[in-house]
C-alpha cells in the first residue's frame, strides 16, 4: 500500500483513529495498535483532577500521531480558538475541524466551517476539515486551502455506514487533496466501500470503541481499509444485468440420448 | 485576593496569584504538558503564564487533550 501524504506528513496506515468512547486507557492502547493507525484525534476539554493516565503518553508509546479536534464547536470563533489552544498545548498546527450546526445529527455547519477553515488556514494550520458529503462544500474547503477533505459517511456513530456514495465518487473525483471518509462507518464492510469508491483514507472511532471487542474490531477495520484500497488499485469487473459465463461455451457434452 | 472564574467555577486565589498558579489549582500536574490556557476567551502563550497576574473576575479555561473524535 502507498503511503498516504497530507500536508507535509506521510503515513503507512489509511486507517485514522478517533479515541473517543473507549472504554478506558488500556482499550485505546490495545485498540490503536491492532489497527496499524499512525494518526489518532483527540478533543480539547478542561483539565479534570480526577483522570487518571495520560492519553498522550498512550498515544505516544503506540506511535501516533496526535490530531486535535474542535469538537463540541458550534460557531467558527471557537471552532478557532479551540484549534489555538490545541496549537499551544499539542505543539502541531494540524487541526481536525470540526463545526456542528445541530445537536442532534451533529452534521455540519457549512458556512461556519468555510469561515473557520480560511482563517485557520490564513494562521498558518494544515486544516483538515469534517464536512457534508457536499461536493460543492468540498471544492470550497480545498479551494480555501484544506490539506484534506473529510466528508461524513453518515452522522456520526450512527454506524449507518455510508449514505450517498454517488456524492462520495464526485468529490474522489474533482479533489486534489486527499479524501477522508469520516464518520458513520458502522463496520468493516463500510470502510472497504469507503476505499473501493476511491477515498485516500478512513477516519473511525465509534465502530471500534463501541464494539464488543474493540481490538479485534480494529483488527478487522485494519483488513479492510487495506482490502478496500488494494481492490480499488486492482479494478473491479463491471456490474452487469445479466449472468456472463465464466465456463468455455463450447464443447459441451451431450448428454441426453437422440 | 483576585476572585476568578477558573473552568467554570468560582474561585479565589492569593494575592499576586498568575495564571500558572491557576493552571495548577485546576488540577493540572507538574509542568502542565499538554495543557492551554484561555483568558478571557483568549489564549495566553504558555510563556507568559508566570508573568500574568489574575485580573479580578477574570475568566480562565484551562484545557488539555482528552478522548474524543467520531
């Protein structure tokens, strides 16, 4: 598998982790490398006394890159200065941006996170922005700048897998950036869709975190963002209405008495 | 004695207390790896933590890099 470059990173794994639902430490740790990931998300919150361990150390020892999230963001200006604060506290200006506009699907906000992607990307960051499956929405945010695009599959751990990959392919197509399918990936058979349809990369937590056995899961996850990738590169067979014979035609016996 | 408003709760801390007083009386250990401050709604580089003085009814959010994504 090629390596994936955005910005001016590589990474062996297609697969990004989002730490989020795990049920502890030692589950993010054991999850993250059964998955290969190289990248992991973490979300800016207040310093709470009574945690115990420290993510970063986790994240460090498996080897991941650690992507700070806007999460909880609902208006460009904090969605911004989250990805400040992020900026002094990680030492990256990498950001996974992040702006919701209901809190109920926690889709998007599309007008504040065009607002928040140019001035992030005016400060200097590699944004890399989660977005609607909006093909029109995406050409803005590269146009602003984005060093990725990552539209929804579905909203997030909705495990709905993903909903419109015609608007999926159209934004695989007309992108010069890498493309990220994040969010609403349900299981391993939606992370190889999301591949086979020509995304760079899967962006996932919930279908990990949230499993019976979340290593196991990741394990798996791991599989099929390289299975889906491989049989993109392989090129399928088109899809036909009718059965072709994969047997020689003739020479067939016969078989039944004159 | 500065009263402050320090992750959302009301606190009060000594006399020529800074921010980096404060970052340690949210919790933070140590050298506050991984931790941010906002004051104000704006964020104050971790080098000018021991300079600044709490203003009175100033508003203090003191972050770090938790669980989280998708």
């Amino acid at each position: 598998m090629d390596r994936l470059t955005i910005g001016d990173r590589t990474f062996g794994s297609r697969l990004i982790i989002g730490t989020g639902g795990f049920r502890n430490l030692e589950t993010v740790r054991k999850a993250v490398k059964a998955s290969g990931a190289e990248m992991a998300t973490v979300a800016m919150r207040r310093v709470d006394p009574s945690a115990r361990g420290s993510l970063l150390d986790v994240l460090t020892e498996v080897g991941c890159f650690v992507l700070p999230n806007t999460a909880g963001c609902f208006t460009a200006r904090d969605a911004v200065t989250t990805a400040r604060l992020a900026r002094e506290a990680l030492e990256t200006d990498w950001v996974k941006l992040e702006v919701i506009g209901d809190d109920r699907t926690l889709l998007p906000d599309a007008s504040e996170l065009l607002e928040a992607a140019e001035t992030l990307v005016g400060e200097g960051f590699t944004v890399l922005p989660y977005t609607n499956d909006d093909p029109v929405l995406a050409q803005r945010l590269e146009d602003a700048g984005c060093a990725a695009v990552m539209p929804l599959g579905s909203p997030i751990g909705s495990g709905m897998g993903i909903l419109n990959t015609y608007n999926l392919r159209l934004i695989v197509e007309q992108s010069h950036v890498p493309v990220i399918l994040d969010a609403g990936i349900g299981t391993v058979s939606d992370a190889a869709l999301a591949m086979e349809s020509g995304a760079d990369g899967v962006l996932l937590a919930s279908a990990i975190s949230r499993a019976e056995d979340p290593a196991a899961m990741a394990n798996a996850m791991r599989k099929a963002v390289e299975a889906g990738y491989e049989a993109r590169r392989a090129g399928r067979i088109p899809r036909r209405l009718y059965a072709e014979a994969s047997s020689p035609e003739e020479g067939v016996a016969e078989l039944q008495s004159p | 004695m500065p009263a402050v408003c320090l992750n959302g709760e009301e606190r009060t801390l000594p006399d020529g207390a800074t921010v980096l007083d404060a970052v340690h009386a949210s919790g933070a250990e140590g050298e506050a790896r991984g931790v941010a401050v906002a004051v104000d709604g704006e964020v104050l580089p971790r080098a000018e933590w021991t300079r600044t003085a709490l203003g009175e009814g100033c508003h203090l959010e003191v972050l770090h890099a938790v669980q989280g994504g998708c």
